[in-house]
C-alpha cells in the first residue's frame, strides 16, 4: 500500500520541561535512555516511509525530539 501524503507526516509534540522529573537530564543516564527510546521510534517510523516530520520546537519533549 503506497502512503498518502498525510501518511508520511509525523508530529512531534509532548510536556514541556516542568512536567518531567529534574533527574530527566540529557547527560542522566534517565535522559539518554529517554532519547534512545525517541531515536528507536523515529528510526521505525522512517522504515514505515515516514518522511516529514514537525515540531512546534518548544522546550521539552519537542526540543529533545527534534535533536
């Protein structure tokens, strides 16, 4: 089945920085395991043929994603 459009698209959103715990630090063992977790996903979505992918680039989950 060929993707529409719209099948290729992702959007990035979540909680901003006060919703997570301060431990959740990108250097932290918690924040690399949250931004591998992030890869992985994304990684899957590409080889499902998702090309587009957006974000608002808020702090946060969005920040981290689109890194």
């Amino acid at each position: 089945m060929e993707l529409t459009r719209v099948d290729r698209c992702c959007a990035l959103v979540g909680y901003g920085p006060d919703k997570y715990p301060k431990s959740l630090d990108a250097r932290s063992v918690a924040g690399e395991n949250l931004q591998n977790r992030i890869f992985a996903a994304l990684h899957a979505l590409i080889k499902q043929g998702v090309t587009d992918f957006y974000t608002a680039l808020q702090m946060g989950f969005d920040i981290l994603s689109a890194e």
